[in-house]
C-alpha cells in the first residue's frame, strides 16, 4: 500500500494537478497519435480546475506524498445520463493518474476507492470512466477494479475532400 494521504485538491496544488494533467495526456498522445489535445486546453484545465475545486458536484483529488510530492490525481464528477435513459446519479470519472514512480503501489486503487466514497455519499449509484483503447495499463487498472465494458467508440478515419467539394461546416470559435 502506497504511503500516501489520498484527499481533495486545495488551490496550492494546482500547479502539481496541472503538471500531470498534461503528462497523461501526453502518455496518451504517445500510445495514440491520434490523441492531440488543443493548444489552449492548459488555460481551459486552469480555469476549470479552479471552479471544481469550489464545486460540491466535482472532485480533484490528489495523493500527496508529503516530502515527495503529489503522486497521483483523480478528476470525477456526479452526473446524470441523458433524459432518454433511466435517471440514476453516477460519477463520472475523467482523469485518474498515477505519477510512473508511484505506478504500481496502490496510489490508483486508493484514488478510486476515494472517489467510489465520495460517489456512494452523495447517492450515485454507478462510476463510469472513459479509457484511451491504446492504454492498456489502464484498461488492466479499471477490470481489477471491478469495472467492464459498457461503451465502446470506434473511430474511421475519413479522406479529406478537395476544397472545391468541401461542405459548408460553421467554424468553431
């Protein structure tokens, strides 16, 4: 077991909760090219990160390793499914990062287990995460912790077509 105190983010950890927000997602971007965030998404996970952390529906968790540093990170947040389906309160997990020197010691079990809690406390009666196809490290993480497949999104990569067939799209600002 991980010798570490798994509890919520406080503002001076942002900047340790930043840093491996974008070491996952360069993990990710590793394993799958295809995985290529935005070139603001650090000033958007800012932004966001300092209103989560004043939210009673979202969670950023850390592991704190004391002397050593944060090891890990958990981004979660309560939920409901769309209208069609039955309306039950689930957490939704985004992020859940272990730092590699922590892999392997129970930092990631102890960072679901504190999000599992939060969940059941605030009555959500499921977790749900989603999990790159290419990470199997953490597709192995998510079976042993009881999780199976409930979703699966495939992608088909489309040519391009010359700018005189293109459709007219709106651009995104």
């Amino acid at each position: 077991m991980a010798d570490v105190e798994v509890r919520r983010a406080r503002p001076a950890d942002l900047p340790g909760a930043m840093a491996m927000q974008e070491a996952l997602h360069a993990e990710h971007q590793a394993l799958d090219p295809r995985f290529v965030v935005a070139d603001d998404a650090p000033a958007r996970w800012s932004a966001d990160m300092r209103a989560w952390l004043r939210s009673d529906s979202d969670r950023i968790l850390v592991a704190d390793a004391g002397d050593a540093g944060l090891a890990g990170l958990a981004i979660a947040h309560l939920c409901w499914p769309a209208p069609i389906y039955r309306q039950r309160l689930m957490v939704w997990a985004d992020d859940l990062y272990v730092v590699p020197a922590w892999r392997g010691r129970g930092v990631g079990r102890e960072l679901f287990g504190a999000l599992a809690e939060w969940g059941r406390a605030a009555g959500a009666t499921e977790l749900r995460a989603g999990v790159l196809g290419a990470n199997d490290r953490g597709r192995d993480f998510w079976r042993r912790a009881g999780a199976d497949d409930f979703s699966v999104t495939v992608t088909v990569r489309l040519d391009a077509p010359d700018a005189s067939t293109r459709a007219r799209v709106p651009t995104r600002p």
